[in-house]
C-alpha cells in the first residue's frame, strides 16, 4: 500500500470537518477530486475508510488507524519543514566553534552572551582548538569557525579579518625590566616566562619574538587562567607577554608594568576561519560583527 502525506492529510481533514465539502474547502481542492482520492486509497487498502450514509462522515475502524498515523506522522513533518526553512533564511543553523588564541575565551564569551539573546534557535559550541587540529576539522565540517592569527591558504576556506592587537610584556612593578621603555629577545634569556600552557609557536612572544631570535628563556612556567598568570607576575614570580586586550586593567594598578615587545612594537591580527559556503549566513555574519564590536570596546578600555 502506498502512503502519502496528502493521504493522511486528507483524513484528518475529513474527520475533523465532517464531510467531504468541508474538508474539499480546507484542502484547496474540488470536492470531486477529493472523492477520487479516497477512492483510489480505499481501493489500495481494499477496505473502506470511511462509514457510508454516516453524518458527519465518520471514519471506520481502517480510516481510525490511518487517523492515528497522521496525527503521529503529520506534526514531525512539519517540523521538519518549519526546520528546513529556518535554515534556508538563515535565522537557525549549527555555529561550533574552535579557538587557537587560548586568551580569546575572555574575549569570546561576551560575544556569545550577546549572539544568543537574538539567534537562540542556533546551535553554539565551543571546542578548544588547542586540543586538535582545528582548521582540518573546519575543513571536515566538524566544526564552523575557527578564530586564528595564523591565515592559511586552504581550498574552500576564508579567513574573515576581526581585529588587531599587540602582544605586550607583562611584569611586577619592581621588576628590573620595568625601567626599560620596551623589551626584546635578549632580555628574556635569565627570565621566567609564565605562559598558557599550549605548544610555542601558538604563543606569540615565542613565534614573533623569541625563535626568530633564537632565545631561549631561563625557564617556562605554565598557567592555565589569565588571572593566575597575573598573580605570580605581581608575585615576582616570572613575567609573561599577553594581548594588549587581556591586559588592559592592569595598566591601571600600580602592581603590574606593560612595556612593548621590540622598539616599533608587535602587530597581531586574529581571523574568524569560515568555509566560504557558510559565510554568507545571517548569524555568521552577525557573530564576526559582534567579535570586531567587543575586540573594540576592550581595546578601548
């Protein structure tokens, strides 16, 4: 027996309106080619759906079970539909995302506080890129941003510019270094350098600075929060090199130092990775709008 939706459609349309003219109206068909229908399904079945010299027209016990499948079947399609359509006009859709820069969860996370009060039917994740290779897996559709400083020329891929920023040199107020007006390589050879605890070359005082000069620290300290890095800084206890954007409080505490990496100082810039088919979206749009707007205010802070 084949079953369509107009099927079951035509059934819950007959039970609820009580006979064929009616439920003729609410379909948008003739009356006459409604009773053709439950002609040729009645003759697939090789039952009666419905109960003859009946009004209303009531359905008999075979026309009650389709009734059953269509009040089952007929909601999840439309579902589905209503789905299908959000996703055409952009207003729902799955936005993961993986970070390579392990400072930008403070950055990110207010982005996304603002992102899910107008786009709550989208889908968001974040997945640390630091734990796999986060530009393969946006490749692979495993996720759908990735926020990087280092562009690639991957097929398929756009690398969506969102802000600049300034790795700075960090350290306690009575630190040696803190009379200096800037720091460079060489000044980090008896030094502790207190880090995020990922691979040197995503660490931008070692791939910017420090290999092309080919200077090793004296020691490396590992931290995993922002404010524990902080912390052992005033402590003396090393001094470290985050975005200008982390450490934009500590230029008002007495406690702490910022100095420039190099005489001209240090330019990064962060890019929103996005497959090229996903970049038009509304809210892929509206997220790497709401990143530039955020880096600004904490740049300006």
């Amino acid at each position: 027996m084949h079953i369509e939706f107009r099927h079951l459609r035509t059934i819950k349309a007959i039970h609820e309106a009580g006979g064929l003219a009616r439920a003729a109206d609410q379909l948008h068909i003739t009356q006459s080619a409604l009773s053709h229908q439950i002609k040729g399904l009645e003759d697939q079945a090789g039952v009666e759906l419905f109960v003859r010299r009946s009004k209303p027209l009531k359905l008999s016990a075979a026309g009650l079970r389709l009734l059953r499948l269509a009040e089952q079947v007929l909601p999840q399609v439309e579902a589905a539909a209503a789905e299908f359509s959000a996703l055409r006009d952009g207003s729902s859709g799955r936005l993961h995302i993986a970070i390579e820069c392990h400072a930008c969860f403070e950055w990110l996370f207010p982005v996304l506080e603002v992102f899910r009060k107008s786009w709550p039917d989208v889908d968001v994740d974040i997945r640390p890129g630091l734990a796999f290779d986060a530009l393969p897996a946006l490749m692979k559709e495993e996720v759908d941003l990735v926020v990087s400083s280092d562009p690639e020329n991957l097929p398929g891929v756009t690398f969506v510019e969102l802000f600049d920023y300034a790795p700075v040199f960090v350290a306690s107020s009575t630190h040696p270094l803190a009379q200096k007006p800037y720091v460079e390589a060489r000044d980090f050879r008896d030094q502790t350098l207190i880090t995020y605890p990922v691979e040197r070359t995503r660490l931008d005082v070692f791939s910017q600075l420090l290999i092309p000069a080919k200077v090793e620290p004296a020691a490396v300290r590992q931290a995993e929060l922002t404010a524990v890095i902080l912390l052992l800084v005033a402590s003396n206890r090393g001094v470290s090199v985050l975005p200008d954007w982390v450490v934009r409080e500590v230029k008002y505490s007495s406690d702490y130092v910022t100095r420039p990496l190099t005489k001209d100082g240090l330019t990064r810039r962060l890019y929103a990775a996005v497959r090229e088919d996903d970049l038009g979206k509304p809210y892929m749009e509206k997220l790497i709008d709401l990143a530039r707007v955020e880096a600004r205010k904490l740049q300006a802070a």
